[in-house]
C-alpha cells in the first residue's frame, strides 16, 4: 500500500523542528512494520490546525488521496492531522470516499472504508476538541489570574522592559520617556520614529520603527504601569512604570483626537504654510513653486503675494531663537495647567464608564439594542470634545523645550518641522508684507512679525 506520512507541532520555541523530526521517526518505523511504502512526506511546523490558518501540509495530503497517490494516511496521532470540525470532515469524507486508511502511531487504524472506522474517528476528533476546549479554558483563566494580579503577560518582550517583562531597559526606556515628552510638544509620531530608527533602537522584533508602531508604544497602559486584560486596565502591573499616569492620559488624548494626522501633508513639511498670512486680503499663505523650482509662500486666497519661502523662513527661524535665548524666555511659558488637565481627564474616565455600563446593560438583556447605540453614540461624540480640549491643554507648552535648552539654536535644530510650527503658532503672528517695488534682494522689514500675548 502506498502511504503519505503527516507531522505537525503547534509552536515550535527554537525553529529546530525536533517534536516533528520524532513524529516522523515513529510515522516511518510504522510503516516499516505495515510493509507500506512512503511515497510523500509531509509536515507542518510551527502550525497550530485549531485555528483558520491554512496548513499547506495538510492540504498536500488531501491532494495526495484524492488524486490515487496514496491510500493510507500516517500520523502520530489524530489530533496532529486536526483538531477543528471543518478539517476533520473534509478528510473523513474524502478517506471514506476514496475507501482510504487513516494509520495513527498513537491509536488505531481507521478504516474508512467502513462505518465502524468513521465512528471512531468520529469519537477521536470529538474528544480531541473536548480535550483542547478544556486546555483552553485553563490557560484563558490563568492569563486571567495573572492579569489580577498585575503580572507580565508572556510573549515577545515590550520595548523598554528586558525578557521578563519587569526589568526596565534603559537605553530603550530612555526613548519612551523622551517620545512621551516630545508628543505633548507637538512632535509628529513619524518624526520619533525615524528617530528612534536612526539611533538604531529597533523594535524587539527587530524591524524599522512607523509611525503605526510607535503609537502602539505610546498608548499602551504598560508604560505607566499598568496591567490590561482583553484590552481594558484591570489594576496596578508589577513592574516600574516609564511615565505617570497623567502623561500616559494626556499623550492619549492628543492620539484620540480625530483631527491629528500622523501622515505630513505639504504644508506639514514646511514650516510657515498655513501660519503666514496674507498683508492684502488677511488670507493663509500655501507653498508653491516658481516655474525655476523655488519654493515660495503664496496668498491662498487670491494669490495677492508670492514670496521666496527659504528667506522668510531663516528670518523667523533667527527670530525665534534669539528672543528665546533672552533671560526672560520663562515669561512665555503657558500657566500650569495640571489642574485644568485633571479635570478634563475625569470626565473623560466617566464617560468611558458609562459606556463600558450601556455594553453591560446590554449584555444582561436590560437595554435594548436601539437604546445602546443612541446613548453610546452620544457618549462618544462627547468623550471626542473632550479628548480635543485635553489635547489643547496639553499643547499649550509648545515652548518649554525650548526656554529651558541651554542652547537653544541647538533645541531649535533637534525639534521636527511640526515642533518648529507649534513655536511659531504659540509665539507669533506672520504676515508677509508687499516688497519694495523694483527690489531683487530679500528684505527683512517685508515680514511683520507680532506678538502673541503669553
């Protein structure tokens, strides 16, 4: 008889493949007995069969029986050829159709040729699965238990936490905390991640920082030390945290608002578009480009002024600076606002109680479906107003890395293009002014610079 061999493990830890490699072993000394040639071998590592990934293996095997290749199947026991329904049945049925023998080392031979073979291939499968539901329900609750009482949750390590997910990393920790610092700045996420990417503090998988990842990093509760289960905060985590609860809530709100993007659009690559503005009409100025490939700020209303971008730019660049290295640059700085902050973050936890209430009224058959949604979509709109104003609040110390650098030339450098415009935007007002008619060189009193109130 012609035989196809199948192995499979579920997770292999070293990628050796050693639990197959001893599967495949006893698969062939079976046959050795039986006087049953191989003629094809097949595995799956690293391969769970209980979930919806398909096992190319084991689809090579239906193919073999189906295409008169083979007419026995080997493996080491059955629940190795599959543990959902779907599979199951799908190899059952083509075995009892092309009257084929499933051959276990670990169990019996199933004739599926007959009706006392598919009853106990029938039973096997069913206890295989009783067998796994009941695994799973273990681990689920020790994941559970775990999670209560503020332990790691396994897996790849996090980024600023060594392998057993409680001792801080501090060349990695050191990055978080800064990212967090620099998100309530106003830095863009794609600005830390490349960053973080030319400092080659990779992720713990070893790949390029994105802006997707780093958000992941900025809105997980485990940097303030907090433990999650299914998503939600179940309690104080055993390890340090990186950063305090009201950053970790603040940077939060600032990601939740709908407004932010984390893709640069072009006035986001320069520093003054959409901040300048017009002397005539009062309009915001756009970038543009001469016919030559300058770059140049231009009215965006009526085009009533153009004016070359790179000189407008270095003059309020000059500006800045210098007014910031002044000893009185603290003056500049928004009030404390810690309290106004609280307060808003209050509300913001309420309301997600109230919905996390409507999910259990639900749940329990008290609210119906209809009620659900108009009082959850209502709670919704209000946590966004509220996630806006305390991503306002937070932004309104766009300056302080700035006023406290020593030298802030060098701070003004270091900072992303949407840093640079968050200064701008907290310290001034630009106008572009009409040049002096016949003039070719810049003019520095053809930019009207006014200041904004602290």
């Amino acid at each position: 008889m012609r035989a196809v061999v199948y192995t499979r493990q579920s997770f292999d830890r070293t990628g050796e493949g050693a639990a197959v490699a001893r599967q495949l072993e006893d698969c062939l000394r079976l046959a050795e007995l039986r006087g049953w040639t191989i003629v094809e071998q097949h595995s799956d590592n690293d391969i769970s069969a209980a979930g919806k990934k398909k096992r190319p293996g084991f689809e090579a095997v239906l193919s073999a029986i189906a295409e008169d290749r083979a007419t026995v199947v080997i493996a080491w026991a059955l629940d190795r050829l599959s543990r959902n329904r779907a599979d199951e049945l799908r190899l059952v049925e083509l075995c009892e159709r092309k009257a084929a023998t499933i051959a276990l080392v670990r169990g019996t031979d199933l004739d599926m040729s007959t009706p006392a073979g598919i009853l106990v291939a029938d039973v096997m499968g069913a206890t295989a699965r009783h067998e796994i539901k009941q695994k799973s329900d273990r681990q689920r609750r020790a994941q559970q238990q775990a999670a209560e009482q503020g332990k790691p949750a396994g897996g790849r390590r996090a980024f600023g936490y060594g392998s057993d997910g409680v001792t801080v990393n501090e060349a990695e920790a050191r990055h978080v905390r800064e990212a967090f610092a620099d998100v309530m700045h106003g830095a863009s996420l794609k600005g830390i991640a490349r960053r973080w990417n030319d400092a080659q503090a990779l992720t713990t998988a070893g790949n390029l920082w994105t802006h997707g990842t780093v958000r992941g990093v900025l809105k997980n509760p485990r940097y303030a030390g907090l433990r999650t289960y299914r998503g939600e905060v179940v309690g104080p985590a055993v390890w340090p945290a990186l950063i305090d609860e009201d950053t970790f809530e603040a940077v939060r709100a600032i990601l939740s608002v709908p407004e932010r993007r984390t893709t640069l659009t072009t006035a986001r690559k320069y520093l003054l578009p959409g901040l300048a503005l017009c002397w005539k009409c009062g309009s915001d100025c756009a970038t543009g480009h001469t016919r030559h490939g300058k770059r140049v700020y231009v009215c965006r209303a009526n085009k009533c002024i153009s004016r070359k971008a790179d000189d407008v730019d270095a003059l309020v660049e000059a500006v800045i600076v210098e007014r910031l290295s002044r000893p009185d640059a603290g003056d500049l700085l928004a009030t404390d606002n810690r309290d106004e902050l609280r307060e808003l973050q209050g509300k913001a936890a309420g309301i997600r109680q109230r919905l996390d209430d409507l999910a259990t009224g639900l749940e329990e058959g008290v609210l119906t479906l209809a009620a659900v949604r108009k009082s959850s979509e209502r709670l919704r709109n209000e946590l966004r107003r509220v996630e806006v104003e305390m991503a306002a609040t937070v932004h309104t110390d766009a300056l302080g890395p700035l006023v406290d650098a020593q030298d802030v030339a060098a701070a003004w450098s270091a900072l992303d293009v949407q840093q640079r415009r968050g200064a701008v935007d907290a310290l001034m007002r630009v106008t572009l002014l009409k040049p002096e008619t016949g003039r070719r060189d810049f003019d520095p009193a053809s930019v009207r610079i006014d200041w904004r109130a602290p």
